[in-house]
C-alpha cells in the first residue's frame, strides 16, 4: 500500500478531487440505497459513493483505492437485484449510471457501443430508428443496465445459436487501474469511440488478447475489472411476427412438444411462463392479477415466429406450417390467443419487445410488492424434477404454490434451459418475507443437492454451490490474486 | 533438473511400462511438425535434439494427474498433445517428456435431447461425427482433418469451412476438466457440479474458459493438460450414415440428400485484375446472408483453396490448374433445411433475390468448376474437413495472414497482406519458387454466426527445402510487421510465444497479465514451455535478437 489512508475526510476529499463535490456522499439515506438490492437480504454500506460520469474518473478512483487500499465496488444499474453491487468490505460504491453515452451503433455488423449506464429503453429506442433491436431478456426492469445484464449472463429471450454470448468487445479498468481494451479494439489504446477512426476495426473480434476476457468478466461480479464501455451483438427488427400459444397442464407434456420446436429451429423468441408469472406480465391492473391466472393454462409455451425484409410472407408460411405439423404430431392445439386474454398475443408482443415500462410497480413484485427469486440452469428433461422439488420446499415452508412465479428460457436452441421460481411476498409484512426467504433457501439447499446448476452464484449461494466444485474458487481466487493483488476490486463476492 | 532415471521408472509405476516408452525410434515419431515450414528449419536447427525424452501414454486424468505431480518433483517439462497435427504438440527444449492421450479416446456422453457430447482428448473428429450424425446431430469439421482430436481442436480455436452458423471451435467447447501444471483437477461449467450433467458452459460464476483460452491460440498446453471437455453438438438433416462412393483417395460423397443443397456462385468480373471487386461483392452478398439468416455454410475460396482442397492427389490438382477449373475464387453456399423441405424451398429464393441483388451468378452444373467442387469436394467439408489436401501442393504449407473482425475488415486485410506478399516476391525475388499462382493472391473468408464476424487465411506454399522455408518464415514476419504498423484488427490475434513479449506492451501491457497467471499457475515453467508465454518478461537485449536486429 503505497500510502496510509488516515481519515475518511481525507478520502472522500481525494474522491471529491476526481469527481467533483457535488457527486461525492458519505453520509444519508443516499448510502442506504446503496447498501440493499431488492431482491436479497444481504445488507453493506459503502463508505462513500461517488456518481461518476466518465472512464478517466473510474480510472483515477481505482487508482486512488490502490493507494489506499481501499475496496471498491462497481454499480452501473440504478436498482439491483441480487446484491452484486452490496459492499461487502465497505469502501467506495463507483455509481456508473450517469454513463449514459451510446457511443456508436453499427447496423451493417450489427452491434452497438455504449457505457456502463445505458439501460435496454434508452439503447432499443436509438435501435428501433435504425431498425434495429437489443437482444433482451424477458421485461428487464427500467433501470436495469444493459452492460450490468450482459456481465450477469441474465438469459435472452432468443435462444438461437451464439446469441446467448452477446458480448464482443469491451474497455475495462483493470483492478490495478490501468485502461486495458478486449477483442478487436485491443489494437488501439484510444478511447472506444476513438478506436476505429485510428485502427482497422469494426470491433468484431471478441477474443483475447492473453485471456477471453469475453468469458472471464461475466459472473464476476465486478471482481476482475470494470467495464467501461462495450459493444454487444444487436439484430435486425422482424418485419413481421405472430405469437403463437401452447397450454400446458402439467410440465412435463411440455418436454418432448418443445424439444421438437427448438431442434426444428421453429421461431424466435421463446419462453415458458406459469399462470403466475403470465398472470403479472398480462394483467392491466394488480387487481386482475388473480382472476387472470385463474383462466390461464397452467404451464404456456410462448413463441414468436418471426420474418424479416425477404419474402416475410413465404417465410411466415413455412414457419406456421412447421407449428401446425408439431401439433399434429404431439397432439396439441396451437393459440393465438389465451383464455380470458383474448389480446395476449399484441401484449406479449409488446412487452417482449423493451424493459418494462408500465409505470407502476416492476412485474415481479406486482403480486405482492416484492419477490425473492431462485434460478439456475438445467437440461429441460429434468424440469419437472427441479418443479418438483421447488414445489416441495414452498409446501414445506408453508408458501402458496399458487404463488409460485415459474419461467423457462431455453439457451442455444435448447441445450440448456435457464429456470427461475419467484416467491412473492409484501414487504410490510415479516412473516411473509421471512417465509418467502424461507423457501428460497429450502428451495435452493434442495436444487443443488439434486444437481441444479447455479451458474450464478450470488450471497447464500457462493458457499453452497462453491462448496461442491472442487478447486475451482481456489482457481477464481488465484486468478484473482493475480489481476487484483491489493483485492481492491469488489472483495468478498465471489467468497474471497 | 534434467529427466532422470528415477522420473522414468515413476512414470512406469503410474502408467504400467508398456505405456511409457524412451525407445529413440518411438520418440523421434514426436519429435516435430513436418507440413509447417517451423517445422522444416526445427529439423534443420535442431537435427535430434528436439527428440522427447520420453512417451507416456495416460489412461485417466488421474494418470494425468500424477504424470504432473512427478515432473513438478523432478522438474522436467512437459508436453501434452492431442492427436499432433500443429507445432505447439512438440518439444522445444531437451529433457522434455511428450504426454500422449492415445488411450484416453472415449466418447463418455453422447446426449441427443441436449445437443452435445462429453470426450476424451483423443477423440477425433471423424470418431464424433458418425456417432453424431446417427442421432440426427453434427459438429462444424475443421480444415486441420477430421483425424485431429476434437478437444484440442475446440482448446486452440478451430476454424471450420461450414461454420457460417456454428461458429468457431472455441464456441463450441462447453465445460472443460483441466489438470493445472502442478497437477491440481479443476472443472469448469456444469461438469464442476457433481449431479449437474455436462451440458453448460459458463460458471459457476467467472467462464473459466475465458482463462482456459485466449484469442486465436489458447495456451497451446502451457496451462495444464485438458483432460475432458464437452462440447456441443447441432441439428442435422442429412444422412444418419454418411453416404461415400469410391475407394481410398478418391473416395467422395456426391449427396448429403433432398435436406442439403450447395451452390457455387461467382461474379462477372476479371480475375486477378478485379480481386478487390470480387471480394467486396462476396461479402456483399454474405452481408445480405446475414440480416436474412439463410443458410447452413457461406465461404469464399480463393483458387488455392478451391485448387487443393478439391485434389484427390498431386496429378489431379496439377491438371485441374492446367485446364483453369477454377478461372477465379468462388462463394460456396450450403442451404439446409432443418425445419422442413419448406424452409430449404424458401431460403433458396431468397438466396436467388440475394444473387441477383449483388450481381453475382450460380455456377451452372456442367461447369467443370461446379463438377469438381461440388460433386466431389463440397460435402467432404462436412466429413473430413479437407485441409491435409493443402500440403498436397507442395508437401508443406503455412498460413500467410490471418485475421477476425467484421467482413468488411477481413476483406480489407486480405488486400493489404497480398499486396505486401506481392511486393516482396517483385522486389525481394521472396517467394519465387514457391507453387504458383497458389500463393499470393486471395484468400479464405469465413464468416460466423450469420456474419456477425468472420475470419480469414491466406496461405503460401513453400516446398520442404530449408530456404524456401525461410522465406515463408520471412514473408510472414514481414505480414505480421504491416499489420501492427497498420493498426489492423489482425494485430491483436497474435499472441503466442514472443509474439506476448513484442507486442503485449501495444496492447495493455496484457504480456505482463499473461506471465503474472503463468507464475501463479506454473512457476517452474514446465507446461509446454514456450506456449503461450514464458513466466519471466524478456530483457531488452533478448527483445531485440528476437526482433532480428
């Protein structure tokens, strides 16, 4: 440590230096915000949150923490979810969501360049211009970061080939506080908008240098380096679509009917909703949320069939064809519509299409005010065991299964399917939030003990799936040590 | 300390004595590389010096395991290989012991619901596929050959000719166990998690892959021994046997059946005057393939690659340059239909809207272009890969530049680097006596995922004489020297070997992150010393003799 820090009046006078008074806070209700993410328990204050507003002033504070050896924790999205942002160590919250530079779109290569502060609204509404589209994941919140969302793998509605790995190139600060550049743009050390007018790059090549930073960045937590701006994959907007419908009774007829659609190759997006989750996407008012579910199909396959600019209808046709022989063979009756939502398909559109926008509370916590989620990765022919077992814990904890949110997001056509359960529960009420946290942990304790996979692994979970894997956080660590050797960056995430 | 005795009967005790082996003769068989001309001046420099002072043949990771906790104990280096196709497979330096996988060959999982296989190192290419192909599945086929192991293959980066939607083998490799130099197991995915099955890639949380790889190269073996990996498998329409007619050599496939159908599409335009034109309208048209997502392969084949890869033996490539089968380079589309006869119907229209767009025009079928490539060569993309055929040229051949960014790019890096190879074969005289005109002009593009980025090789073809060789060596550096003074994307997928030490200070210092993992993860540098990087950094006096000065 190269010099001792004395008081927390000298450093946030230093951190003020780099982003200005008005930006710097040690003290209030701001900190609160900064100490709790929605969707988890664990608390942590920060000892001073700085809102920067450029990669110079990221640079400078990693540099600052390393002198003062002081942790420091990246923040890109206004509201968190499962804590990656809590300081574990206290230290200094470097709050991005003031970045909000889209910095360059490229239609023709299909991708776009942007800072760690862009959220899927304010980056679909530049695309939608350009006729082009974000790849999403299923009604983002608001706030939600799209550079935050790439880092946490959280799982995109199109599971066609690569496009779960949206990421191409970014800029990182490195833990030691360098500026250091992936991918194709590591042939310029200019800024990233810079790089192309000095170097002979469109920014494609995702791999290396020394590392595929692509794949080592994602999942930690901020642990390795902070991303200060980076171009992900976007495609081109269909020019037509159609939703298509098949209800389920139970999930596992959902097995073999939707393998057949994904090896097909049979439409765009596509997911899996319960009546619970389906309920809080559709209903207009919170007050419709329980009639609605009571109509819904238990377990509802949603897909999008999609065309684009060449001979839209021709494809359309072959597409809705291909469904109807899937029907026919499985026995089931494709809708375009649902049971007491007969204008379904035009909202799902919608809805699949941005964030959520609807103004009112996120659709998650519609049911009840907030929700704790479980999720992980598993083979879709073991679904309905892990259904089985989450159903178990909430019966165990004394939690409605009625209540139960439930959505399957296959990944690369299919090969694995992303599971989420969310327990809802009202925040005002103790014995509601201590039974929903409950569940999740019954849930949790149960799925890794029959194999689900907890690719992300946040609070809570970092020991129990760690404790199973080996030397694997020992690698993570070393790796780490590596890269950090001060342990500035985030320290205590990843359990070390 | 040099290999001992005692490490010798150690191994014996690990692996059983007939499975070691410091018999010259064996050893000499993995003493070098003799397609690449690397490989030539090695034989050259180093005569038998490079020989492995021994062979040893792992049956389990726990073999693997203790092969490595004795080299840490006796600190001698070693080398793990896959199947031997590439340079980094061999010794650099004495008292190196060669790991060779021969008897860890199994296909552990072969999950047809799921998409992919779990596999040992020495499965090839050619093993997986027809176990694949039976379950209405397939994997991308790397120009390397279909005889090459799949899990080194997906470790370094794998290019493949029909990877337009598969993309790359470093895209295609899920989880991953790894002995790590000192002889600790790590496992990656959701092969880490006992009960999780083999199925996923990333997590749990950081993608150990992105440790395990890196850029073009990987670690060439520098970072452990992979002894597992899984990887994916994709939907597939043709045949459950792969249809073959003929014998040996001539053996090709004219049909993968009524779900396969290939093109062969050229432009009006003068050959080689008009190259750049040429390639520009290629990628027009791979651009345009793109936003419709049509297609199961879309290439470009410069005449050399058209030339070797659809040569059955040396006569038949000669005479088939004689009578200027392939007057120019060529796209060469595969449609697939994997939804339905319908979906094959529908994209070959838009394939011919997109055609017509860009100007180009399909290769008719009695033209001897369409007969030899198509009939004979296309399918065999999807069988065995075809790339061994280009040392048929001139028994040895090495790639002369290569890039990945977008297509646009490639096409520009294919210009420049040819035009610096042209200069120097006008004014050096460089190059001269090398098999032309296979040399020097266009290229291979390969566009990915639709074309949200791509890849390309030029080659050259030296014959197996020490100067020639020396020549590909010197045009190469020369290449490579343009492209960092260029500033093209080309710059940033070099990294391996010295290349980390030259040009990491250009690129974020990322040399220095590089050795600093190879310190903490082997600091005795007994990994496949060499690749990726040596742990200490290079004085300046090393630097420059590396530089040539």
């Amino acid at each position: 440590m190269a010099e001792a820090l004395q008081t927390m009046q000298d450093l946030s006078g230093k951190v003020a230096g780099i982003v200005g008074s008005a930006r710097v806070f040690t003290a209030g209700d701001l900190l609160d915000k900064y100490s709790a993410n929605e969707g988890c328990s664990q608390t942590g204050r920060p000892d001073i949150v700085a809102q920067v507003s450029s990669r110079e002033q990221v640079q400078a504070l990693v540099r600052l923490a390393n002198e003062c050896g002081v942790p420091v924790v990246p923040r890109s999205s206004v509201t968190g979810f499962y804590g990656g942002s809590v300081p574990e160590q206290g230290g200094i919250v470097i709050d991005m969501s003031g970045m909000k530079k889209i910095l360059r779109i490229d239609p023709k290569n299909r991708w776009a360049l942007f800072e760690p502060g862009v959220t899927y609204g304010e980056l679909q509404a530049e695309l939608n211009a350009k006729g082009m589209t974000a790849l999403l994941p299923l009604a983002p919140h608001p706030d939600k970061s799209v550079i935050t969302s790439c880092l946490e793998r959280e799982p995109k509605l199109m599971p066609k080939h690569h496009l779960d790995e949206t990421i191409l190139t970014m800029e990182l600060v490195l833990p030691t506080g360098g500026f250091f550049h992936t991918g194709s743009m590591a042939v310029s050390q200019e800024p990233p908008e810079k790089v192309q007018a000095a170097a002979h790059t469109d920014l494609c090549n995702f791999m290396g240098p020394g590392l595929d930073w692509f794949r080592l960045l994602p999942g930690s937590l901020g642990a390795y380096g902070i991303v200060t701006a980076m171009n992900v994959k976007i495609a081109v907007k269909p020019t037509m679509q159609k939703l298509i419908f098949f209800g389920f009774k139970n999930l596992q007829d959902a097995v073999e009917p939707w393998y057949h659609l994904l090896h097909k190759l049979i439409g765009d997006e596509c997911l899996l909703l319960n009546s619970r989750y389906l309920a809080l996407l559709l209903a207009k008012e919170p007050g419709d949320i329980s009639r609605l579910q009571a109509g819904l199909p238990p377990y509802t396959i949603i897909l999008n069939l999609t065309a684009g600019e060449h001979r839209p209808e021709e494809k359309m046709a072959y597409l809705e064809k291909a469904v109807q022989d899937a029907a026919r063979i499985f026995q089931l009756q494709p809708m375009e519509s649902l049971p007491h939502a007969q204008d379904a398909a035009a909202a799902l559109q919608a809805i699949l299409s941005k964030p959520w926008d609807d103004g009112g509370a996120y659709w998650k916590w519609r049911g009840r005010g907030a929700s704790r989620e479980v999720f992980f990765l598993t083979q879709l022919q073991r679904a309905p065991e892990f259904l089985r077992e989450l159903q178990s814990a909430a019966a165990g904890s004394g939690y409605p299964i009625s209540d139960m949110g439930l959505y399957l997001q296959p990944k690369q056509n299919g090969r694995a399917f992303y599971m989420e359960a969310g327990f809802s529960f009202s925040p005002d009420d103790p014995a509601e939030k201590a039974r929903a946290e409950q569940v999740q942990g019954e849930a949790s304790r149960g799925l890794v003990d029959k194999g689900a996979f907890f690719y992300r692994v946040y609070g809570p979970w970092t020991e129990l799936v760690y404790g199973r894997t080996g030397n694997l956080q020992k690698t993570l660590k070393r790796i780490k040590h590596t890269l950090d050797p001060n342990n500035i960056l985030n320290p205590g995430k990843l359990g070390f | 300390m040099a290999f001992t005795e005692m490490a010798y009967k150690a191994l014996q005790d690990i692996v059983g004595s007939e499975n070691v082996s410091n018999d010259p003769a064996i050893c000499q068989a993995y003493s070098r590389v003799q397609w690449l001309p690397s490989g030539v001046l090695q034989r050259e420099r180093c005569g038998l010096a490079m020989r492995p002072a021994c062979v040893v043949m792992p049956g389990s990771t726990q073999e693997v395991q203790r092969i490595l906790q004795v080299a840490n104990r006796y600190t001698f280096p070693f080398v793990p290989r896959g199947s031997g196709f590439t340079f980094s497979a061999f010794p650099t330096l004495a008292g190196t012991i060669v790991i060779d996988p021969k008897r860890m060959d199994r296909i552990i999982e072969l999950n047809e619901k799921d998409m992919y296989a779990v596999i040992e190192p020495y499965v090839s290419f050619v093993g997986l596929q027809a176990e694949a192909m039976k379950c209405g599945l397939y994997t991308p086929t790397p120009l390397a050959g279909s005889q090459v192991s799949c899990l080194a293959n997906y470790s370094w980066h794998g290019a493949y000719g029909n990877s337009w939607i598969t993309g790359i083998g470093a895209q295609n490799l899920l989880g991953f166990e790894l002995v790590l130099p000192d002889g600790e197991v790590v496992r990656s995915g959701s092969m880490a998690c006992p009960g999780a099955g083999s199925f996923w890639n990333d997590g749990p949380g950081p993608d150990l892959r992105g440790f395990l790889r890196s850029g073009m190269f990987g670690h060439a073996g520098g970072m452990g021994v992979v002894t597992k990996i899984s990887c994916k498998l994709w939907p597939y329409a043709g045949p459950a046997e792969f249809p073959a007619e003929g014998t040996a050599n001539m053996k090709f496939s004219s049909s993968l059946g009524e779900n396969w159908k290939w093109y062969m599409i050229k432009f009006p335009l003068k050959y080689p005057e008009q190259e750049e034109q040429e390639l520009r309208k290629s990628a027009e048209l791979f651009y345009e393939m793109g936003r419709a997502e049509i297609g199961e392969v879309a290439t470009h084949l410069a005449q050399q690659f058209l030339y070797t890869y659809s040569s059955v033996t040396k006569q038949d490539l000669f005479d088939n340059m004689k009578n200027d089968v392939f007057p120019s380079g060529f796209c060469v589309v595969a449609l697939q239909g994997k939804t339905s006869p319908d979906q094959l119907a529908y994209e070959d229209r838009v394939l011919h809207d997109i055609v017509k767009k860009v100007g180009g025009i399909f290769v008719k079928e009695d033209e001897p272009a369409y007969q030899v490539w198509i009939k004979r060569a296309a399918n065999e993309w999807i069988r065995f890969g075809n790339a061994q055929r280009l040392s048929r040229a001139s028994d040895c051949f090495s790639i002369g530049s290569s890039n990945v960014d977008s297509i646009d790019q490639i096409v520009y890096e294919i210009l420049e680097s040819n035009k610096v190879g042209r200069d120097l074969l006008k004014n050096e005289g460089l190059g001269k006596d090398f098999v032309q005109p296979l040399s020097m002009n266009g290229g291979w593009i390969s566009p990915q995922e639709y074309g949200y980025w791509c890849l390309h090789t030029t080659d050259v073809f030296p014959e197996q004489a020490v100067d020639q060789c020396n020549q590909a060596i010197e045009i190469i550096g020369k290449v490579t020297k343009s492209q960092f003074e260029r500033r093209s994307a080309a710059a940033a997928i070099h990294m391996i070997g010295p290349a980390y030490d030259l040009f990491g200070p250009m690129m974020g210092d990322v040399h220095l992150i590089v050795k600093g993992l190879k310190r903490e993860f082997d600091p005795g540098n007994l990994s496949n010393p060499g690749y990726a990087t040596r742990p200490d950094v290079v004085t300046p006096e090393e630097l420059a003799k590396m530089m040539g000065h």
